[in-house]
C-alpha cells in the first residue's frame, strides 16, 4: 500500500518507518524544511533508540521519501495518517494543527474520481473529535461522499524510548470507522502484523487512548501516593511494598510464570512523577473534556494533583538532610524518562527549579536532553552531559532519571567527587547496599 504520513514527528516517523518496512511505501509530510532534510537523509530529527537504522534502512531502500508536499503525496496515497501535534492549551486539548492538516488533506484530495481512500487520525484527540470536527472538514474540503473517502481514527500506543519496538510488536491495534471498506482497508494496512484487531467507533478509539493513558498515570500517582505514606513512618519501605504488591497474580496473564510479572507493575513503583509528551497533556485534555459535559473527574484530578506536588515532596526530603541555602546540588538526569531527549513535563526539571528557589546551586546533566534543557534552565542551572562534572565539588546529588550511565554509577568514585556524599535516590533505581557503603544514601519511599 502506499501511504502519505502528515507529520514528521514521534509518532509520524516512528509509524512511518515501521510501516515502511515491513513493505508499504511511506511518504513522510512535514512543514519543517529542516527535519525534511534530515528525514531524507535517513536521519531522524529526535532521539529514539533504534530509529536511526531503520530510518536509514528504508531510506536507502526507497520505502521511505519525506516532502513538504503534501499535494503531490496525499492524492496518490492509499491511506493518510494525520500525525501531528495535539498539545495542552492550558484548557484541554489544542487542535490547531490537526485541523489545519486535516483541511490540506482535503484540499489535496478535490476533485479525485478514482478509487477509494482512507484518512485516519492518529493524533491523540478529546472523543468526538474525527466525527464532528476531523471528517467535516475533510468532507467540505475535498467534496468526496463517503463513497470515495473513508474516515478512521488509529490510536497509536508508542512509548519514548521504546517506540520502535512498540510499533513493531503491538499489544493491540484499534481501529475506529463507521464504515465496513474502510476498516478493510485499515486492517489490510496493519495486515504484516500479528497483533488483536479491535474495531470500535471512531469516539469510541478516541476514548481508548484517553483512558489508556489516563490508568497509567493513575498507576504512577497512586504509586507515589503510597511513597509519601511510607515517608511519613518508620519501617516501611515502598520499594518493598510494591515488590510485595507485584508479586500479586493478578499482575500477570494466566499463563505466565510467577517470576514473569506483567510490564504494567513498572508503573507501580515510586518515583518523581510522570512527565512527557503525552501523560500531563492527555490527562488535562480528558479532565476539560469531561468538565465540560457536567462530568466530575475526581480520580483523574487527584492523578494530576499527585504528580504535580511529588517534586516538591522529593526537595523536602533532601531539606531533611540538608540547608539547601547555598548548597551545591547536583541533578542527573533531566530528560523525563531514559531512553529519549524528551524534557516536556519534565518533574526533573520541575526539581531544578524548585532546588534553585531554595537558594541551591544547581548543576544538572543529561546524556541527551542536555540541549534540550539548557533553554528551558538558563539562568537557573547549569547543565552539562556529563555527570563527573555536575557531582564535583556538589553537596549532595538527585538521581532524577534513571538513565543507565547513571544507575552503573561508582559510589566510590563518586563519593571523591562530591564536597559531601548525599545521594538522593528519586527513581529507587540504585543498589542500596552498594551506596550506602560509600555515601549517604537516601531513597524516597522511605523516611528520612
């Protein structure tokens, strides 16, 4: 099948090459000159392990071509994936961008007579998006009945730092159409993949994504929650309870072995918080959405009150053991999770911000975001990626985010570094034992 991918970002390109490889072709749509350039050359424009290679393998291949043409691609395409952008507004969701592109789409597809074509929405959108908003302005636009064009919305489930492997391997595939050809043709599409096909209404697709994200995120709040519980007395210890919590049967398929625990038990675990680009700005969406139909979202405004005030409880613990008045501190990792230069959302950088209103100089690093960061921190911190020269001469350190290179730390090594061996432990990623023979180990879950 030949497809016109609308958007050149995480989810566009990482579905795009995927889907490139496994032998449909894929032309890439992006209005920015640069990352257009830098997709063609087999390039991809963010951090994403594993990407690279693919990219450049269906490049060279000539599965893959990136335009900012998006009237020479869409009208020859098959199916059209809308990719771009849905971020927070401060008030929900804003769909600037998704209409934008869906009405090129339908500009791009006036007038065509010949077959039958299909434009999904991937973008992440409030339900009722792709019926009332999305397929109006398509239908207005290119004048096609629903004889010639179909209208889909095709959730994407990707994770940063792991999406290629997401998308390669998925869980599930839903799929959301009103309309019998189109779902053949988008069951035809994912077809190479050996994965459930759940058909559902477009709002109801909509939905799904929202509430996936939304238990995730409950997870992760809920999480930290107990963390601060286990904070406030002695002899208990998070960790602990939720390795207990994990071993739990209902964490696992029916058929798997004990020692096999579901991946669902990562997001119970304490830690910072939930940052990214999808969690914060999807959780907010759901709740204005909700809000506005007169339905009350206690759960979901709890989530997002937990994660917003986990930073803060995070530094009050590192008051505990330290005036952070003209203290050194240093910060590793500022990316929200490993595995990606994303600092949207970032509680690492919530952190930092809250360490230098303390009076704390701050010294942060990241082995990737490193760029990234320093824009959103000038003036507050410095920032380096590398952790040698953070910890120097610092008072006492954060394990922010659990990147590798940081958790493989020397505590020796680092102990010579530091003014004093405080370690805060924020992500529990580290070998207690192994640091508290070296340095003053403190982990969060755990009172101080």
């Amino acid at each position: 099948m030949r497809l016109a991918v609308i958007g050149g970002g995480p989810v566009g390109l990482v579905s795009g090459t995927v889907l490139a490889s496994v032998g449909h072709h894929v032309d890439v749509v992006d209005i920015d000159a640069s990352r257009v350039e830098r997709i063609a050359r087999g390039v991809a424009p963010f951090h994403e392990p594993g990407l690279d290679d693919l990219l450049r393998a269906v490049v060279d291949s000539r599965a893959l071509s990136a335009t900012q043409d998006l009237n020479d691609v869409v009208p020859r395409a098959d199916v059209a994936l809308i990719c771009v952008g849905t971020p927070s507004n401060g008030d929900g969701a804003d769909l600037s961008a998704l209409k934008s592109a869906s009405a090129a789409v339908g500009r791009a597809l006036r007038g065509l007579t010949n077959g039958y074509r299909v434009v999904a929405v991937k973008s992440t959108v409030p339900p009722g998006t792709t019926s009332k908003i999305v397929e109006p302005i398509l239908r207005a636009e290119s004048g096609l009945s629903d004889e010639s064009l179909g209208v889909a919305m095709n959730p994407e489930f990707l994770r940063e730092g792991v999406a290629v492997e997401d998308m390669r391997k998925p869980d599930r595939i839903v799929i959301g159409v009103n309309d019998e050809r189109a779902r053949a043709l988008m069951e035809e599409l994912y077809r190479p993949f050996s994965a459930p096909v759940i058909a559902v209404s477009p709002t109801g697709a909509e939905m799904t994504k929202y509430t996936s994200n939304a238990l995730l995120a409950t997870l992760v709040s809920f999480s930290n929650e107990i963390a601060a519980m286990c904070e406030s007395i002695e002899g208990a210890d998070a960790a602990e309870v939720f390795r207990a919590l994990h071993a739990d049967r209902r964490f696992r398929p029916p058929t798997s072995r004990p020692e096999s625990p579901s991946t669902i038990t990562a997001y119970l675990l304490p830690g910072l918080g939930y940052g990214g680009s999808c969690f914060p700005k999807d959780t907010e969406a759901l709740a204005v959405w909700a809000r506005a139909r007169g339905v009350a979202s206690p759960i979901l405004d709890a989530v997002r009150a937990v994660n917003a005030q986990r930073p803060k409880r995070v530094v009050e613990l590192l008051r505990s053991r330290l005036s952070l008045a003209g203290a050194r501190v240093a910060v590793l990792g500022l990316a929200f999770k490993p595995g990606t230069d994303d600092v949207r959302e970032s509680r690492s950088l919530d952190l930092v911000r809250l360490l230098h209103a303390e009076g704390a100089e701050v010294r942060a690093c990241d082995p990737v975001a490193a760029d990234e960061a320093q824009a959103s921190l000038n003036g507050i911190a410095s920032v380096s990626r590398d952790a040698d020269s953070a910890l120097r001469g610092a008072d006492a350190a954060v394990l922010a985010t659990s990147w590798p290179a940081y958790v493989a730390l020397d505590p020796a090594h680092v102990k010579t570094l530091m003014r004093r061996p405080l370690i805060l432990d924020a992500r529990r990623s580290l070998d207690p034992v192994k640091w508290a023979a070296h340095c003053e180990y403190l982990p969060i879950g755990v009172r101080a």
